[in-house]
C-alpha cells in the first residue's frame, strides 16, 4: 500500500514532465493539437444537442488553446492510467493473497478429515 501511494504521488510531477516534453515535441504537439481540436468539437457539439440545437458548424480553437487542452487530456489520461494500473494491481494482489488463504482453509479441513477418518 505504501508503494502503491508513493507511485500515486509520483505520477503528478512524472505527468506534468511528459506534458512539457510533448508539448515541445513537433510530431506530438500537432497529435496534441489534434487531440485539442477533436475534444473542442465533441464537447461543443453535446453541449449544444443537449441544448435541443442543431449543430451546423464549429470555430475552430486556436491553436495553443488546442494544444493545451490536448496537453490536458494527455497528462489526465497518465494520472488515470496510473491509477488504474495499481487499482488493479492490489485487487490482483488481494485475490492472489484470497486464494492462498483458501487453499490453506481447504488443506486444513482435508487434514481434519482424513485425520477423522483414521480414527473411525
């Protein structure tokens, strides 16, 4: 548990350190600015179905306002998956840990059997 907390704790300055280096980067700022861009339409476009209007067309953002909601999305999509990975990571561990305590419940009750059935 304490591992788990300290990588949680490390994921935020790691995520905003791959958020600089992207952001500098030629090839990952255009797919930031892309990300951008395609975030901008979709929650423009269900705000305004959600508002009973009909779409017809949508500004594009700037691009550095694009790049740094790509950039957001980006460092967000780290810190979840992060997270995720040790969410799953201690349930795997729990269950591993279930099991072994199953499997001694079920040895201890075969012990108590077949010592049972020496004595009949």
């Amino acid at each position: 548990k304490l591992s788990s907390l300290l990588i949680k704790t490390l994921a935020k300055p790691v995520s905003k350190q791959v958020r600089r280096h992207c952001v500098k980067q030629p090839i990952t700022r255009n797919a930031l600015i892309w990300v951008g861009q395609a975030t901008n339409r979709m929650t423009t476009r269900m705000t305004m179905w959600s508002s009973g209007y009909k779409v017809r067309s949508i500004a594009k953002l700037e691009e550095e306002a694009a790049l740094s909601q790509g950039a957001d999305i980006l460092s967000e999509t780290f810190l979840f998956t992060v997270s995720g990975g040790i969410v799953v990571y201690e349930y795997n561990k729990s269950s591993a840990k279930e099991k072994k305590k199953e499997a001694a419940r079920l040895q201890v009750i075969r012990d108590d059997a077949e010592r049972l059935q020496r004595k009949l």
